[in-house]
C-alpha cells in the first residue's frame, strides 16, 4: 500500500526548512504577488529563494509545489505566465494553477511540467476533472472542500488522476475560488488580488465594554469582555439573521481530519495537506512533525497516537467540516 | 450583433405555482430576449419545479423567447452529478454551464457559460470559445478595465459577452445549507425553510446594518447591482448581452426600462434613480469601478 504523501505549507525560506526537517513529503509555496492565493504582505518567495529552496528540498528528497492559483488579470497575463516559466526553469516538482487559460499556457509552453489542479478551481466531480485531465493533462487534483468521505471514494473510483485532500488548517465553508465576499466588502478578492479579508481593511473599535472588529466598515463581530478578540475573517464573523447573534456561516475553528486516515486511505486519496503558508516557522514544525508522527504509526499499522495539537488550532475548536454529512 | 436583454434563473425557492406565473407573465410582458430556466442553486428545490417546466418552456418559446436551461452551480453529490447529467442530456435546448462538469458533457454542442465558470481574462475565454461557446457571462466581481478587454476579445472570437447589470450579486456557493442552519436543522431535514424568503434571508451586521442575502447554499449580496447608468459604456465596449437576475419586485418594470436604456429611449442615470427608488434593496455598482462591492460609485446617482 503507497503511504500518504504529506504536503506542507511554506510562507518563507525559514518555513520552508522547518516543514523539510519536520518530514514534510512536498512543501507548496507562491511567489511574493497577486498570481497566488495567500499574497500576504512579508510573506512568499522571490524567485531567487525559490532557486534555493528547491536545493535544499531536493538536497533531502523532498519535492516542491508552486501555488500560481489566483485567476490571471485580464490584458495582464504576463506575471501569471512568467510566474508558470520560472517555476519549471527553477525545477520545481510541480505548479498548482485554478486559471483554465493558464493551465492552457502551461500545457502548452511546458509540455514536461507536473500540473497539478488547485482548490481554487473547485472541481469536485468526475466530468470536471476529466476535462482538465483530458483538455491540459493536469495529473492531480486538489479536491474542494465541499465533498463528504464516501463521496470521495466513489470520485476516485471513477478518475484515473491522484487526488489531494486537505487535512488540517483553515477552512472555508465556502467553495473556493467561488467566493466574493471579501471583494464585496473591501474590493480585494482571492480570486483576482490573492488575498480574503485582508488586513488593510481590518480595524478593531472600542464599543462600551466590547470590541468589535471590522472589516471594509462592516462589523464582522463584537467581543465581550471576557472574550478573546478573534481576526475578522468574513465568513466566521457574528451576524444577524433574526434577532440573535450567530456564527451563520461558520465558527472561528480549524480543519483536523486526522481521525480520518483510515477512510481517506480507503477512500484512495494520494495526498494529505496542511494549510497555512502565512503561519511561522514553530506553527510549521510542530504541525507538520504531529503529523508525520500520525502517517508513520498508521503505515506501519499502529494505532495513529492521540496527539496535542489543540493549542495550534482556531479558537481552540476542531472540526472535520465537509467530509462528514452533518457539517452540511 | 443586435444587444439582447437576459432573464436570468430565479436564484430564489419560490412556490412552484408562483414560479410559472412569474414565466408566463414575463413571456407575455417583459421586453426580454433570452430566458435562462432551472435550478441552479438546490438540487433538493428542483422536484418541485419539474411538473410545470414544459408549460413555463412553451409559453416563453411562444411568446417568440429564446429559451436556455441553466445547469447546477455545484455539483458534488451524486444525486447533484445525475441532475446534471439528466439535464444535459436534453438536446432540445441550449444549455447554460455553471460547472465545469456540466461543460465536459457539453463537449461539441454549441452553449453557453454561465457566470459560475470563472472566465478572468482572455485566454480563458479563447479556450472556452474553441470548445463552443456562444456566449460568456462574466463574474460579478469583474472591473470595468477587466470587462473591456473580455468585451473586445469576445468580438474577435464571436462570441457575446454578457454582464449582470440588475438583481443581487451572487457572492458565494457552499455544500452547506445557511438557512437550513440559521434554523437549526440540517441540509438533510432543512424542512425547506429557504421557501419562506423569497428574496433570500437578511443578513445583517451585530450593528443591524443590512449586509449580507442567504439562499440555501448560496449567500448573495444585500444591494442589488443596478448597472443602467454603466450601458452606455459597456455598449461602447462591445458587451452584448445584459443579464437582469430576478427578485422579489416588479420585473416586468426592471425588464422594461433597461430595453428602453437599451433601445437609446431613456437615459441610464434616469433609470437608474427610479429603479433605487422602487428597488427593496439600494442599487450597487462597486465591483464595476473597482470598488468594494458593496457600494454605488460617486458620480451616479444611487437612488435609494
């Protein structure tokens, strides 16, 4: 049985060799611009960083995968395009691209270059995925958060190309790269600028005893005192849809399906992610060593340890979002 | 080509009764040039549609409408991936893809693709144009800048470019149902609650600012986009197909005065006042000029 291959997030050099060390089995990683979805200021490679962090990944037989899943501006394909050209002259292992006329480029300029399909571009069923399989020869596809376990395994059962799920991290309870809510608030989106509820728009305001946050003028929550203020991430703010305050769209939790490893094995699924490129080197390493831990025991058969990661996730919370029916 | 007037899906679970009224009163009233039917939101919503869609078909087709069906925004389930095949299999009508999966099964057939289909930039549409496009509707969240260029490629190519100018903005789709969890049920069990809204549920900040729309899996904006005064501009741009998203209010009136801005008879600025007036919602036009969405640029009037 092929063991899961654990791909990593990498914000920078230093996160990028904390996640190698840690046992990262790919680490993914954007360029420092608007062509990738976690375009945050401080964070992402140069083009000379990424030159040196395939050195050292490769050094340690670990592969390198480069995000360029934001939708290319139109009349300005050129920095998507470049971006494509210099991840396969710097021998990265693979490109991640959501853009169908990017991935159209790619195929096309760089007939050898591993072309791997982002979240971004939501293809959660077999006839999507078939087309860009068929259409570009994507070869892996990074799933949607939107399907439940069994639905995976019968997807897998009727595609021919690896399939890549995420395991911990962030969720959106949105489709991604279908989502516009943080450009109605603030006119930055993911799809175009790369970045969700950006904090250029963010203020905290005082409001008696409470604080709320804010995003593009809108209040996105209202702490108490004897609460912990959280970032104003649009779809896990407080809002009204009666009379009493709920998180409608989801709570500030994270993503941790490792309880899962059995039916995601079954299910077939290649690849295991972590999110969080625009977290530190300490968050990386603790994450991504927890688990390497939990994929060795379970390759080996044992039973995969309880571990501590409570205090690396949102709010303290967990949750398997999607992939169990009742999240829905 | 000749610029035509687009009736969007209804987005919103309306009664199956109302829903045929709406149809027949649209083909028998409303100055509209293409009609685009089916339930693109809820495949748990459609059952009760189906028994009066051949009636609702013929009347828009005699009524001298072009008619398209739309396919599901998205398809993950299995009972979702089987109403997209059964509707695709229809080959009497064109079809409006709003998933990539439903373009897949289109593959040599002329059609059209619907706004859920991210088309960004130009080499985006030359690829979808090479595999039959008719037609293209853009994101809602597209600049001006963005629009010009896809508008002028769309000439090159031979296919027309449509823009939402009228109703709420579609923001964002989910496999979760917000309104089954607004009421505490689940997708499963959700009673089909979204019926009692059908302009969607309000969604407003803890300062009880209006913000948010809630249909089901999606979520919408709260304004509507209300691009009348933009036409004349977008016209100039080579954009040809203008797309009016239905909601709760007099769409009969909307459809007419966008023909008549359409038609050079009114001007957009005018129209764009009286419809802020009548509209439930304030008009919006932000994401065209590049704004946050969820405002009227300066410079237009923003009606109410």
């Amino acid at each position: 049985m092929q063991p899961f291959e654990l791909i990593c997030p990498a914000g920078n050099p230093a996160a990028l060799r904390a996640a190698v060390d840690a046992g990262a089995d790919a680490v993914y990683l954007g360029f420092r611009d608007e062509t990738n979805a976690r375009n945050f200021p401080g964070l992402n490679f140069s083009r000379d960083d990424l030159a040196e962090a395939v050195g050292y990944a490769h050094a340690r037989k670990v592969q390198v995968f480069v995000a360029i899943n934001t939708y290319p501006q139109a009349g300005n394909l050129g920095p998507w395009q470049r971006a494509v050209d210099d991840a396969a002259r710097l021998k990265a292992d693979a490109v991640i691209l959501a853009d169908i006329g990017l991935l159209a480029y790619a195929a096309r300029r760089h007939p050898d270059l591993r072309l791997h399909l982002s979240v971004q571009a939501s293809a959660a069923n077999a006839e999507a995925i078939r087309l860009y399989r068929d259409a570009f020869g994507v070869r892996r596809v990074v799933l949607p958060r939107v399907l439940t376990v069994p639905e995976i395994a019968r997807l897998n059962a009727e595609i021919d190309i690896e399939t890549e799920v995420f395991v911990f991290g962030g969720l959106c309870p949105m489709a991604e790269g279908r989502c516009s809510l943080s450009s109605y608030a603030t006119g930055q989106s993911p799809n175009r600028q790369g970045v969700c509820s950006p904090a250029s728009h963010v203020r905290y305001e005082p409001r008696g005893k409470a604080l709320a946050s804010t995003l593009g003028g809108f209040t996105i929550n209202l702490f108490g005192e004897d609460e912990q203020a959280g970032y104003p991430t649009l779809c896990k703010g407080r809002f009204l849809s009666g009379d009493t305050p709920a998180y409608l769209f989801e709570e500030p939790t994270s993503l941790n399906a490792m309880e899962l490893l059995p039916e995601l094995k079954a299910a077939k699924v290649c690849a295991l992610k972590i999110e969080g490129r625009q977290r530190g080197k300490a968050y990386i390493a603790a994450v991504v060593a927890a688990y390497r831990k939990a994929l060795d025991a379970f390759a080996k058969g044992q039973a995969v340890p309880k571990l501590d990661l409570d205090a690396m996730v949102e709010g303290g919370t967990q949750t398997t979002g999607a992939y169990k029916r009742a999240w829905r | 080509m000749k610029p035509r007037l687009t009736l969007g899906p209804v987005l919103f679970n309306w009664p199956a009764d109302r829903w045929r009224d709406f149809y027949f009163r649209m083909a028998d009233e409303a100055p509209v040039d293409t009609v685009i039917v089916g339930e693109v939101v809820c495949f748990k919503r459609a059952p009760f549609f189906a028994p009066v869609m051949d009636e609702v078909i013929a009347r828009l087709a005699s009524a001298g409408k072009e008619v398209w069906l739309a396919s599901p925004i998205l398809v993950g389930s299995d009972r979702e991936r089987s109403a997209m095949r059964d509707l695709v299999s229809c080959d009497l009508l064109p079809i409006e893809a709003n998933d990539m999966g439903a373009l897949s099964l289109l593959d040599g057939r002329r059609h059209a693709v619907g706004p859920f289909i991210n088309c960004y930039n130009e080499a985006t549409l030359a690829w979808l144009a090479g595999r039959g496009a008719m037609s293209v509707s853009l994101p809602a969240e597209l600049p001006a800048a963005s629009v010009a260029v896809l508008a002028k490629a769309g000439v090159e190519l031979g296919l027309s470019i449509e823009v939402q100018v009228y109703g709420r903005a579609p923001l964002a789709i989910s496999a979760r149902c917000y309104h089954a969890r607004a009421h505490g049920l689940h997708k499963d069990g959700c009673q089909f609650v979204c019926g009692n809204d059908p302009d969607g549920m309000p969604v407003k900040t803890l300062d009880g600012q209006s913000f948010l729309t809630v249909n089901g899996t999606q979520t919408l904006s709260h304004g509507y986009l209300g691009l009348a005064a933009e036409m004349d501009r977008l016209l100039a741009m080579g954009v040809t197909r203008f797309r009016l998203s239905p909601q709760d209010t007099d769409m009969v009136a909307v459809a007419t005065a966008f023909r008549a801005v359409l038609d050079g008879e009114r001007d957009g600025r005018e129209v764009v006042a009286e419809l802020g007036r009548s509209s439930p919602a304030p008009l919006e036009n932000g994401f065209f000029h590049n704004m946050a969405g969820a405002t009227y640029a300066a410079g237009h009037s923003p009606g109410a």
